[in-house]
C-alpha cells in the first residue's frame, strides 16, 4: 500500500460517513494505515536491523539465521527489504 492509496481510503471513508469525529481515533486510523506503506529497516550502533516505526530489533547482526519479515512483530509496520 502507498501513501496515496492510504490518501484514498481516508477520504474514501470522510466521504462515505464512516470517519468518527474524534480526533484520537482518527489520528489511529491514520497511523495504522500509513503502518502499511513499506519502510526499509534503520541500523543501530551494533549493525542491527531495527524498526523504523519503533526501533525494535528485526534482525540481528550475524546472530541469527537471516529471517526477512514483512512486518515489525513489535508495531506491525510493514519493512521493505531491498538488498
């Protein structure tokens, strides 16, 4: 999913009468749909691969068998591996 279809379906649901008029909620739905556009994971200071979305750590450096998830299983950000 990409920004604009996040875009999309925000207004999709403003225009449809589905958008509550509270903020805190609308400010959730925001956040859990943009969780779906793919972000390459970010290096710590020991060559982890963390989440860029809340840090956690995806994959550890030379620690573990090579495990590419799609999402963080902290968050649920969605991670793009492009090497």
């Amino acid at each position: 999913m990409d920004t604009q279809k996040v875009k999309g379906a925000l207004d999709w649901l403003s225009k449809n009468g589905y958008m509550p008029e509270d903020w805190e909620t609308v400010e959730y739905i925001t956040e859990v749909l943009e969780k779906q556009i793919p972000k390459e994971p970010v290096e710590d200071e020991y060559g982890h691969k963390c989440c860029p979305a809340c840090g956690w750590v995806i994959l550890l450096n030379g620690v573990q068998e090579e495990r590419f998830t799609p999402h963080c299983e902290n968050c649920g950000q969605a991670i793009e591996w492009s090497d």
